[in-house]
C-alpha cells in the first residue's frame, strides 16, 4: 500500500505514471493507425487486381 501511495503522491510517482501512460496511448494509436494502413493497401491492392484481371 505505501507502494501505491509513493507512486501516486511523488513526483518521481507521477512522473512514472505520465510515462506509463504515454506509452500505452503511443501503442494503442501505433497499433490503429498500422491495421488501418495494412487495410488500405489490402483494399488497394485488391483494386488493382480486379482492375488488371478486366483489362
């Protein structure tokens, strides 16, 4: 419990908590803004496909 108070109740605590943070929020928009990507190209890609395949 003295653990939990330190962390929120220092400024190294909170330090430690912006940054634990920041790094989640850093992971959670990497991981959105790649498989958005990822399903663009696959979307594009199946485009030019079909495109090529009616030529």
């Amino acid at each position: 419990m003295h653990a939990l108070i330190d962390f929120f109740s220092t400024d190294y605590g909170l330090m430690s908590a912006i940054v634990i943070a920041i790094t989640l929020g850093m992971g959670a928009f990497f991981t959105h803004f790649f498989l958005s990507h990822m399903r663009a190209d696959e979307a594009a890609a199946k485009a030019a496909a079909a495109k090529s395949g009616q030529a």
